[in-house]
C-alpha cells in the first residue's frame, strides 16, 4: 500500500528581526504533527521559511543601514538556527527571495489575469505597515492598530486589485467552507470567517506602486506584488520548486488567528481563480501572552526561544508550551510558568518515575518480564493530537505518569522484596517497565531528545536524570 501523503505548512515569518516564542509556538505544533504523522507511517512534508518583502522589512533594513537582500541574509540563518534548537524537523526552509519562487509569483499573477480577475483601480486607505494591510476606521482602537500600537498612514496610488467579490460568489465560498470543504478551524475561527464573509467583502489591492522591495509585477514594472500574495503562494510554489511528486493540496495550514483572513479568504480564492485545490484544511490557533497583551516584536515584550531552550531543554520548551492552554485559544507565557510545570511534571513526574522504575529493577534484580501486558490507550492520545488538542493529549499522557506512581504507592515493590514475593515482584516491575515503555512512544512527537533517552534507559537500565533539577537565581 503507498504511503498516505501529509503536507503540513507554517506561515513564513517576517525577518524584520529575530524570531520570539510566539513563532516557534507554530513550528512546533507542526513539528508535533509531523512527527506524529511520519510514525503513522505518513509520507510527510514539513514546509517553513521566511517572508523577506514588503515595507515592513525594508524599513528594518533601511534602520540597520543594510541593503533589504544583505539584512534577511544575515537574519534569516537565527530563524533557521531556532527550528534546529528546538529541533524542529522541517523538509525545507522557505525564503520569498528565491528567483524560482519569483517567477512562479509572477506567473500566478498572469494566470489571475488571463481569467479576467485582475483590475487597475485608484485607491485610498490607511495602511499598518507592522500588519502589511488595509485597515478600516472600526479596526482601529484609539486610532491605532491594535495589535502593533501605531498609528496607520494614508496611502493613495493606483494598484490592480483581485476581484475577490467575483470568484467567492462564482464559487461560492462561502458554501466551501460552511461544508467544510474547505476546513477552517477551530469552530469559533470558522464562525468568525462566516460572519465576515456575510458581512460583506471587498476587492484585494495586490500590488504596490509605493514599495520597491518585492516581486515585480509582471507587465507594470512600476509595481510590486503585494508582500502577502508573495507570502502565500509560498505554499504552491515550495511543491514546485522541492518536490518531485505531487503533494499539493497542503492538508493542513498551521498558522496565528492574526491571519486567518489571508489565509481562510483570500488564499482560497486566489487558488479558486486560477483552478488549482483548495488546501484541506486551515486551523489557527491562539496567541502567547505577557500579562495578556500579546508577545510581539513590535510591542516589545518577546520571550527568545534560544534562551528557553538554554535554560530548561528543548523538550521541556516544546512541552510547556503546548501543555500550558489549549492550542485555538490564548494564554498567559512565563519563564516562571515553565519553570514550575518543569519541575512538577517533567523533573519530579516522568524523569523521577524512570529513575526510580529503574533503580528498583536493578536493585531486586528484577528480569523483565517480556511477556507481560503492553498500555494500550494510544488512540485516545492520537485522536487529541489530530484534533491538535495538544494540552489534552499531554493531560492523558501525565495520567499514565500518575498512574505508575500509584502503582509503586499501592504495591509496594520494597516490602514485595522483604517479603521474599519475588513473583509478585516481577509482575509489578516488568508491568512499570513496559508502562513506560507505552509512556516513552507517546511522548516521541511532544519531546524526541527526552524519548530517545528514556528509549536507551530502558534497554541498558542505566538511569541518567532526564529532567535535572534547575538552578535556582
Ligand atoms: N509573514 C506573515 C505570514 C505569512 S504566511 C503566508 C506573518 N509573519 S509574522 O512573523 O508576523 O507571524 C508569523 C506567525 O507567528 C503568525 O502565525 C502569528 O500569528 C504568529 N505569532 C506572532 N506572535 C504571536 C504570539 N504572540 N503568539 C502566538 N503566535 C504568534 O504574519
């Protein structure tokens, strides 16, 4: 039987500056996903990479005093350096910049205007440089945008615009996704977009007379593709460009509910327009907070992924933050929270249960029983991770953790031996060896390093500390 294709996405990161935990949080999931796909024995396909065009990352550039190719240059390896601290396994790492992903922008560009989607207009807006969009008056929260805290500028030019009102009634997309033919998740995100659409949609500027710094527009030189039809054909062109088989549609679109439209509407209708799939399914989740603002770059409150992964571990990072509160939903980020969730379920739960487990083995002598019965309660943690409840799938694994040491609380395996019950004792010890032989093959996707350890522990009996003890400051 051939393999079951999964092509999984990222959003591509701005390289305005170096990355947060806010866009590790995506790579990881997806990371998570991947893994847990490719043991399925899925033939996966992890896609991420950069956003390198527009003015946001001109006026960074043009800040450091760097040309825009010279300044993503020097940033983007700090982007690729995080997915390999945190060991986020992607296939490839994406960068707008590439002239083969050019041309094919250029190309899609031609395609949306032989089928008659494209037209020149005058226009006027407020434009949010920190977003790279259009804002309406009623998005702006004292006259600033609420997420970035800056005031737009007007712009007026000329653009060709997509006729996004066209080909969602032509197609009705609106039907797409209430069927979920095309899948947004979670439900509120779905819920959200309906409402939207209902309310009523308007024609996408996709060009820019105003920004030098991107993709030219084919046939009018004097403009520049819009930085987020660029940003999002990444997904089409990246099966063009890496691989030989045929992967699109992406089956799933990770990404943060502050792009849900680019991704949940006009992605979808750019690709209806020109007669490819739609992707099977968009999922947004939430955003990390500081004392509930969101963590950003622009704001200045960011928590830097490579001095988490220094101080607690990879896998504690990937852990926490996938622990700490549902994925579709917000939720409050601390140092002191993984610091606190480190030491109560990593270092004191599962490290301190291998040890132990193991110690009492080679204590009594104990030889395993290979026999003895295998956990068996795999699918309810593969249904929450395919329903990217994350937080769920690891409540469930932390209760297999519990759940051992109330076996060791009720049983007693130290009186077993003073009672010289040596079956029983070896009933007891084999059955936490092969518990946690179960616990280490649900854990593999949420912390490879920690399984893979823990796998090696098991077999040689050698117990090292999985989790040591932090450092107090
Ligand atoms: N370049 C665009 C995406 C183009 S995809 C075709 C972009 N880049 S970004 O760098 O600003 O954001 C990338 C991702 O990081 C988004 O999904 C965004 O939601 C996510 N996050 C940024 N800050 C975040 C938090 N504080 N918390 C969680 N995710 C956040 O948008």
């Amino acid at each position: 039987m051939s393999k079951k294709k999964f092509y999984i996405t990222t959003p591509i990161y701005y390289v305005n500056d170096v990355p947060h935990l806010g866009h590790a949080y995506t790579s990881i999931a997806a990371d998570v996903l991947a893994r847990h796909h490719k043991l399925n024995g899925d033939d996966v396909f992890l896609l991420t990479g950069t956003d390198e065009h527009g003015a946001k990352i001109a006026e960074a550039a043009k800040e450091a005093g760097k040309a825009p190719q010279e300044f993503v240059d020097g940033l983007v390896p700090i982007f690729e350096n995080v997915c390999k601290v945190l060991n986020v396994q992607y296939n490839e790492f994406f960068r707008t910049t590439n002239p083969k992903h050019e041309r094919i922008v250029q190309e899609i560009i031609g395609r949306l205007k032989d089928k008659g989607y494209l037209e020149k207009r005058k226009y006027e807006g407020l434009y949010c440089v920190g977003c790279e969009k259009f804002l309406t008056k009623d998005d702006l929260v004292e006259g600033k945008c609420p997420d970035h805290k800056t005031a737009p500028v007007t712009h007026s030019e000329e653009n060709y615009f997509f006729l996004l009102t066209k080909i969602a009634k032509e197609k009705d997309l609106y039907g797409l996704i209430e069927s979920d033919k095309f899948k947004v998740s979670p439900m509120t995100r779905k819920n959200e977009v309906l409402g939207k659409i209902k309310a009523g949609l308007e024609d996408v500027s996709i060009s820019r007379e105003s920004v030098e710094w991107g993709v030219k527009f084919p046939g009018d030189e004097k403009q520049t593709v819009y930085v987020w039809v660029d940003a999002l054909i990444n997904y089409y062109s990246a099966t063009k460009i890496y691989k030989d088989g045929p992967i699109w549609p992406a089956d799933l679109h990770l990404i943060g509910k502050d792009i849900l439209w680019f991704h949940a509407v006009i992605w979808p209708a750019m690709l209806l327009a020109i007669g490819e799939e739609l992707p099977k399914e968009v999922f947004a989740h939430g955003f990390f907070t500081i004392g509930g603002h969101k963590m950003s770059k622009t704001v200045g409150n960011v928590l830097d992924p490579s001095e988490l992964v220094e101080k607690f571990g990879a896998d504690a990072v990937r852990y926490v933050i996938l622990r700490e509160f549902p994925f579709g939903e917000d939720g409050d980020i601390s140092e002191e929270k993984i610091a606190k969730r480190y030491d109560a379920e990593l270092a004191s739960g599962l490290g301190n249960l291998v040890s132990r487990v193991i110690s009492m083995i080679n204590k009594y002598n104990i030889v395993i029983d290979k026999e003895s019965k295998r956990h068996t309660d795999r699918q309810f943690i593969d249904e929450h991770i395919e329903k990217l409840e994350f937080d769920s799938a690891l409540v469930l694994i932390n209760q297999y953790i519990s759940s051992a040491d109330k076996i060791i609380e009720e049983n007693k395996p130290w009186e077993l031996a003073k009672q010289g019950n040596n079956k029983k004792l070896t009933m007891v010890l084999s059955g936490l060896h092969h518990r946690l032989s179960s616990i280490n093959e649900y854990i593999e996707p949420f912390m490879p390093e920690t399984s893979e350890k823990m796998k090696k522990q098991l077999k040689t009996l050698k117990p090292e500390p999985l989790f040591p003890r932090l450092e107090k400051d």
